[in-house]
C-alpha cells in the first residue's frame, strides 16, 4: 500500500488531480486500517505472552491538508 501512495505521489509530481485525489484518500483509508488491525494482533499476541499493556498514544490526531 504504500508503494502505491508513493508511486501516486511521485507520478503528481506534487499535485494530485481531483481523480487521484480520491484515490489517495482511498488508499490511506486503507493503510490506516491495516495498521490498526496490525496493532490489534501485536496486542492480542502480547497479552497471550503476558506483557504488561502499551501505554496509550498521546499527542494530537494526524491532519492531512491538500496542497496549494
């Protein structure tokens, strides 16, 4: 997936028509998700083990903004 945000971005030179645009939007929809889901199942097999919890994000969300 990330090859294909990079090779979106690198094929734009910069600037993402309206097209890409929706398929950027797409694609990290999907990064986000298979991250969460990564994350989930590194828990799951951590709390199996018995390691102690992570401890929880800070900081504030990830805003995306188009260029101008």
């Amino acid at each position: 997936m990330n090859a294909e945000i990079r090779a979106l971005w690198a094929k734009s030179g910069s600037r993402l028509s309206a097209a890409d645009e929706a398929k950027y939007q797409h694609l990290l929809v999907e990064w986000a998700a298979a991250v969460d889901a990564e994350r989930s199942e590194d828990a799951e097999a951590d709390e199996e083990a018995g390691a102690a919890p992570p401890a929880p994000r800070t900081g504030a969300p990830l805003r995306l903004t188009r260029a101008a």
